[in-house]
C-alpha cells in the first residue's frame, strides 16, 4: 500500500481518508438495508386470509395484522387445559386486528375455520420462524430422518375464488341440502370433542354447517341424524372439500438423505406444543 506523509502533502492524505469514509458509509449503509430487508421479510404482519371475514355490512375483509408471541403469551398458553382452549388463546393473542377492526373473540370465532387455521400457521411463522423441524419416517432410507417443512410452500393453502362461495347446496337423495362453511364456533366444538367418535364429529359438523334439508330449515341435531348414512357421507366430504385455509394433510418435506418427498400430516394443534 502506498504510503502518505500527510505533513508534506496534507491535501493528498485528506482526500485518501474522505475516499476511506465513502467506502465505508456506503458498505454500512448497503449492510443496514440488506438488514432491513431481511427483518421485514421474515416478519411481516400483515397475511392475506384465504377466505374472507364478512362484515354485517357485507364487506369482506382479507387483511389481518399478527404477531409474534412473546414469553407471557407462552406462559399463558402453557396453562390451558385442553386443545380446544390452547388454539383460542394463540388466536386471542397473535392476531392484532382485522381490517381496521382490532381483533375481538367474537370476530376470531365468525371467521370461517380455514382463516382461523392460516392464521394460527402465520403466528407460527411469526414466533418460530418459516420452517418446522420434523421426524418422519422414510420407506427408502427405511430409517425416521430429521427434515425440515418450509412453512411457505411446504404447506399446501386453498383460497375461495368467491366469497359467496361459503354457501353452497348439495344434491341428496330426493332433494337437495343448504350448507354454508364452518366458521371458528363449530371448530371450537370439534376440537373440544376430539374423544368423540367419527359420526358424533360428522353430527356436529353437519347440525352446525347444514342450514336446510329438502325445503325445510335445520333447527335441531335430531334433524342431520334422520338424514341415510351415504347422506351424511356425501355432505360431510362436500363441506370438508371446500373449506378454504392450509391443507395440513397434504404438508411435505424433503428426505435429506434420499431427496425424496415425505409426507408429514400437520393440525393446528401440534404446531404450538408447551
């Protein structure tokens, strides 16, 4: 390196130095912004709801703000005492507002089930990060393996091309049914009776989700439970199949050792385990 006397030749060895300092500001300034970048990447509050909430105005909003949790919002959620309760805790506190409304219980539990599960899948992201260690087992390395999902493509999301799509009939024998989506109140009954049997759950959903039955309005559980068992079959699979929000049974990763795709089944209950 060329050296300066800077007594003999103070105006050289100045512009030396301002030459150093610009180097160095635009470096740091390139390092602060590729920083910044990177934070709003990863943290960006505000997701994009698969499904919609529909305002009693009629307008239909998509945008909601989340966030991170923090150590008394594990704290909290390590003392609820079931599944049904540990989900209605992360929603009451990842999720800030939606639309321009803060976020109350009674909005979480009108929105439709899949939004409520995207949503507790981006206060994860939010908390933890975008990927999600797992052990699965492969057939090829016949060995469980450490894999990684990417929470972003990983994890199949099915939006509704219509929010009217929430409403729907179905062809049933001699006649025709009503249904609408689930919304966050029939999740709520699901989840809490997890030890119920298939067709108790298939009661609940459809008696929460069938609004009308051959001309005549659905008022009562006893009315889902007169309808044939390939009735019952038929609706259920129908409602199930456009549920909007992440296709947790359809969640994959990559084998590290053989390249080959897993499938890894997800729920909304075994993301956030205290």
């Amino acid at each position: 390196m060329k050296t300066i006397n800077a007594e003999s030749n103070p105006a050289q060895a100045q512009q030396m130095l301002s030459d150093v300092m610009s180097i160095v500001n635009e470096t740091s300034q390139e390092i602060q912004e590729e920083v910044e970048l990177e934070i709003k990447d990863s943290l960006d509050p505000i997701v994009t709801l698969p499904g919609g909430y529909v305002k009693f105005s009629g307008e239909v909003v998509t945008s909601v703000e989340v966030r991170e949790l923090n150590g008394r919002d594990e704290e909290a959620l390590a003392k609820t005492t079931s599944t049904e309760k540990l989900v209605n805790e992360v929603l009451i506190r990842g999720t800030v507002s939606i639309g321009s409304e803060k976020a109350t219980e009674e909005i979480l539990n009108n929105l439709l089930s899949g939004d409520r599960d995207y949503l507790m899948l981006k206060i994860f992201q939010a908390t933890f990060g975008p990927t999600l260690e797992v052990s699965p087992y492969c057939s090829t390395c016949a060995e469980a393996v450490t894999a990684e999902i990417n929470l972003e493509t990983g994890v199949p999301v099915r939006k509704l091309d219509s929010p009217h799509d929430r409403k729907f009939s179905v062809a049933i024998s001699r006649g025709e049914a009503k249904c609408e989506l689930p919304t966050g109140h029939t999740q709520r009954l699901l989840i809490g009776a997890a030890g119920k049997s298939v067709s108790e759950l298939s009661t609940i959903l459809l008696s929460n989700t069938v609004t009308q039955v051959r001309g005549v309005d659905v008022i009562a559980p006893s009315q889902v439970l007169e309808l044939s068992i390939r009735d019952r079959r038929k609706l259920g699979d129908e409602i199930l199949s456009r549920v909007p929000g992440p296709q947790f049974q359809d969640t994959t990763c990559t084998c590290p050792g053989c390249g080959g795709t897993l499938e890894v089944p997800l729920s909304i209950a075994n993301l956030f385990r205290f």
